[in-house]
C-alpha cells in the first residue's frame, strides 16, 4: 500500500464532513436570507395593516365632519375633530407606552412634532420625485435603535384642500395659513414604525430550529452510510484482508464468510475462496506427488547404491583377476616360451649334428623339435590374443614382399609337415605387387593357416599356399589350400570364434587351443585385410586372405571410379 493511502472509513469521514460543512454554511445563508426576506415580509405586510386602519379612520372622520359639526340647533359648529387631528391623535394614543409608533409627516408640517426625521425625509423626497411611489420602507434607525420602517404617502382630495388647498397663506378654519396643495401635491405620509426584537428573536428561533434539524438529519445520513460501509463493504474486506494474511503464512485453509457482504464485495469473496481452494487443491496435488517423487528417488537411490556396491565389487575382482591375468601372462612369457625358444634351437642344433647313421638319434630330437613348435605356436596365439585383449596391439603398415613372407611361412611349416607326412609348397605368381601390411602379422596369420591345414590333412595329402594377384580385381590373394577333411558349411562361419572347434578329435593330428583362426581375422582386422573359407566335407579347404587394392603399393585408392 502507497505511504498516503487512507482507509475508507477516514475517506468516507473526511468526504462526509467536507460535504456537510459547505451544505451546513450554504443552508445557514439561505436560510438566514429567507428567514430575513420572511420577517420583512410579515413586518411590511403588518405596517399596511395598520396603515389602512389609519386611512379608515382618516377616512371616516371626513366623512363624519357635516354631523360632527352640527350643532343641536341645526347650525354648524366646528368640534375642532378635523380628519387630521383625530388621525395623529390616534397615532399618537396607539403609540404610548408600546414600541409602535404610528404618525404623520411632511416637509413642511404645521406641528413641530410631525418634522420628519432623516428616513422620513428620504421616503418623502421619493414620493415627491415620483409620484407612482407610494410605499418605503426599510430597517432604519428611530430612538437610537434599529427598528422596520415604513411610510405611505397620503393621496391629497378635495376635502384636503379645505384647509391646505389655496390660496396659499390664507387663513383655514383651524386659523392655520394654506399651504396651497393642489390635487397633484404630495399630501405628507403615514410613518409607521415596529419593533425588531420580537420578530429578530422569532426569525433566530427558526433558524437555530433548522440548523438542528440540519444537523440531526446529515449526522443520521452519514451514520448510516458509515453503518451500510462498514457491514456490507468494510468488515467483508477485512476478513478478506485476513485470510490473505493467513494465506501468505501458509495456512491454506483459509476462507472468508459472505454474511452481509454487498453483491460486488461478494463476486470478490467467492473469487477469493475459488482461488484459495485452487490453491489448496494443487498444493496437495503436489504434496503428495513430491512425497510420491521422494520414495520413488529415494528407491531409485536404494537401487543406484546396491548397483553401485556390485559395481566396485565387481572392479574389485576385475581388478584382481587383470593382475592375476598380468601375472600369468608374464609368467607364461618367461617361464615357457624362452626355454622354449631355446629348446626348440637346441634340438635343432642337436639334430643337425647327429650321426647320419644313429636314425634313432635324429628322430627323437625332430619330435622334439615338432611338439616344441607347436607348443611354441600355441603359446604365441595365447600371448596374442591376450595382447590384443589388453589393447596394447596395433599392426604397423609397411611395404612388404609376400614372395618373402610365403619363403619365411615355408621354411618354418614345411618340415612340421614332413614331419605329418603331408607335402607343402608355396607359388608366388610373378605379378604380386608390394602390399602395405604387417610382416609379423601377416607370417603369423599364413602360419597358423598352415599349422590347421596340417593338422586336419591325412598322411599323403598336400597343401599349398598361393599368392596370386587378381589384375581386374586388383586384389591380392593368399590361399591356403588343402585337401584334408574339410569343413561342413554350418561350421563355416563359426570356426573365427575363440575357443571354437569342430569336434573331430579323432581326424586331428594334433591338439589346439581354439584361438588360431580367431586370431587370424583379429590380424587381418587390423590391417584391412579379409579372411573367408571355401571348404567341402572330405574334399579339402581353402583359407583366403584377401589383401584389397588400397594396400597395394602405388595402386591409388578408388581408381576406378575416375
Ligand atoms: P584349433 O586350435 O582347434 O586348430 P583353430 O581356431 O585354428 O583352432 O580352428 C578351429 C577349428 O576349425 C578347428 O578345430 C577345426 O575343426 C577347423 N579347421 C581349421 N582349419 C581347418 C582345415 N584346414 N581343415 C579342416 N578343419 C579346419
């Protein structure tokens, strides 16, 4: 609220009274005027009153003056009761001992006490200066104090001029010069005079009376409207007022009674409960929904936790089981394949210096040296595949002669062959480009083909590594070919899995681990090179790898498509 915002009720207060001041003082000056207008109204109207009693009686002396004037005799005798004189005695009897004063006046008048005083002057020049005035009257002062003046000029008639007619000077019968008035003259005026006091007190009375009722009647009013505010408008939105106060503290319950609230008030107050029952209703809504929200957090976190304890126990024995894997590794490393390494040359050296003749000599060290290669060949794949597993095994792309690798796979697989009666060539086509690949990878992918195709090829039968080179293909191959058991057409796609082996324990020559053909598509793999079979039951097989036109030296890379 703005720091000069006034309650209603001090607005209706101050408005009230503003309004009733202005009314009070505009009320009390009209009325006062019309009381004034009023009193004046009733004074005038009383001085003519007694102006016409005057004029009758005026009038009836005159007409009484033939009787009065005769005598019992019958002859005339003036009595000395002219109109005049009995007029202004009258007057002057009516006059005595009250604060009316009723007599007759004039500029120039034949008794002392008729001179008139200074009002009396006014209305007689008034009358004199336009005859159709014949009234003046007015609050003047007679006697030292303020009193309702009134005077009405007398009509001069025949019967005037008796005694004030002309010719001017002449004797009348009262003895009195004539003042020569003609009918035209303004024959004096009848000055009649009222007291204030009582009609002033009057006219206060009455206006004090008004102003009280005034004031009766405006008090009520405002009481009233003050009553009608304060229950209809007041004390509704004061309630509202409150519950809002409650609302703000949170206590959502809040709602305001429509008793005696006026219509607009309570379109508010029924807006109002709306509200806060809206507000009620999505407050729970959402009271239970967080309570909701909260188990479901509070299990998810239950759940997060459990899973996260699996987890570390989990890493715990990963953890464990790398080093155990490390450590076998590196023992397997050292401890087998070196003596191994040195066995292998050891038997060789010894058989290469047995005597000829001694047969039995020379064949126990071949066998020797035959199970130490294959041992040898089996550890190499375990440590490979390992390796790979690690991720610590990437192949290193440079340009190599497979005439060199095909020499290198022949000099070490022919005599494992001979040994198993099986005969192994090689045929390098004479076209076969240098190819980027891995020297090492490459012999180690020929060798284990080799070594399979030993294994699973009868005595008498033949292998022969091919490396061809396909000009319209632009590829280079290098087939591994047998004529040994084969390999049946649902074990095809399989047999590159780790650990996978047909079961023919009883067609193999010797035993392996699984992981020689796996290993394969892993080398080739990393160098971009395919590795598929061909192979019928009975009839033979044939491993390819297929070396793409992108791994030929000088060959550029999508020349095809120019
Ligand atoms: P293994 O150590 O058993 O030789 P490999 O991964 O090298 O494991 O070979 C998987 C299986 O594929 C072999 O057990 C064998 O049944 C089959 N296989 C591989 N080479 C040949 C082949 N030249 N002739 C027939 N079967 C083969």
């Amino acid at each position: 609220m703005g720091k000069h915002a006034f309650s209603l009720k001090t607005i209706y207060l101050a408005a009230l009274t503003a309004v009733f001041a202005v009314s009070f003082f505009a009320f009390v000056a009209f009325d006062l005027y019309s009381q004034q207008r009023q009193t004046e109204q009733a004074m005038l109207e009383e001085a003519r009153t007694f102006a016409r009693e005057m004029d009758a009686v005026w009038q009836f002396m005159d007409n009484s003056q033939s009787i009065i004037n005769n005598s019992s005799s019958g002859g005339y005798e003036f009595k000395g009761l002219h109109c005049s004189v009995v007029g202004k005695s009258v007057g002057r009897l009516f006059s005595a001992g009250s604060d009316y004063h009723i007599r007759y006046t004039n500029f120039d008048p034949r008794s002392e006490q008729d001179i008139p005083d200074e009002f009396e002057t006014k209305a007689l020049e008034a009358f004199n200066a336009d005859r159709s005035v014949t009234e003046y009257y007015g609050v003047a002062p007679f006697d030292g104090e303020d009193r309702f003046r009134y005077l009405q000029a007398l009509e001069v008639d025949d019967s005037c001029l008796e005694c004030h007619g002309e010719p001017v000077g002449e004797l009348d019968i009262t003895d009195h010069a004539k003042e020569g008035w003609t009918l035209e003259s303004v024959g004096g005026a009848i000055s009649i005079v009222i007291p204030l006091d009582q009609q002033q007190a009057a006219m206060r009375g009455n206006v004090i009376r008004d102003m009280a009722y005034f004031l009766l009647i405006t008090v009520f009013i405002g009481l009233v409207i003050l009553v009608v505010t304060t229950v209809f408008v007041l004390r509704p939105l004061g309630g509202m007022h409150a519950a809002f106060g409650e609302l703000k503290q949170g206590r959502l319950g809040a709602s305001v009674s429509q008793r005696f609230a006026a219509k607009e008030v309570r379109s508010l107050i029924a807006g109002f409960n709306d509200m806060a029952g809206e507000l009620r209703g999505m407050y729970e809504h959402l009271e239970s929904q967080v309570q909701e929200r909260t188990v479901n957090l509070r299990e998810a976190n239950a759940l997060l936790e459990r899973q996260r304890d699996k987890l570390e126990q989990l890493n715990a024995d990963l953890a464990q089981e790398t080093q155990f894997k490390s450590d076998l590794l590196s023992m397997v490393n050292h401890e087998l394949r070196t003596p191994l390494t040195s066995i292998i040359t050891f038997a060789q050296i010894s058989r290469e210096a047995c005597d000829p003749a001694n047969e039995h000599d020379r064949r126990s060290w071949e066998e020797i040296e035959k199970n130490s290669r294959i041992l040898l060949n089996m550890i190499n794949n375990m440590l490979d595949i390992a390796r790979s597993d690690a991720g610590g095994m990437r192949a290193t792309c440079e340009p190599m002669d497979l005439g060199d690798v095909a020499a290198s796979v022949k000099g070490t697989m022919a005599p494992l062959a001979r040994k198993y009666e099986v005969s192994f060539s090689t045929k390098v086509a004479s076209d076969v480009p240098l190819v980027n690949g891995d020297y090492e990878k490459t012999t180690r992918m020929l060798e284990n083909l080799a070594s399979n195709a030993i294994k699973f090829t009868p005595d008498g039968g033949s292998i022969e590594l091919r490396v061809a080179y396909d000009a319209e293909a632009r590829v280079v191959t290098l087939s591994m070919v047998d004529d040994g058991i084969g390999i049946a057409p649902e074990d095809q796609a399989r047999i590159f899995e780790r650990f996978v082996q047909v079961d023919s324990t009883s067609t193999r020559k010797y035993n392996g681990s699984g992981l020689g053909l796996a290993l394969v598509r892993e080398y080739g793999d990393m160098q971009g090179f395919a590795v598929s079979v061909e192979s019928e039951l009975g009839r033979g097989s044939r491993f390819v790898i297929t070396i793409p036109a992108s791994a030929i030296v000088g060959e550029i890379e999508g020349e095809d498509d120019v």
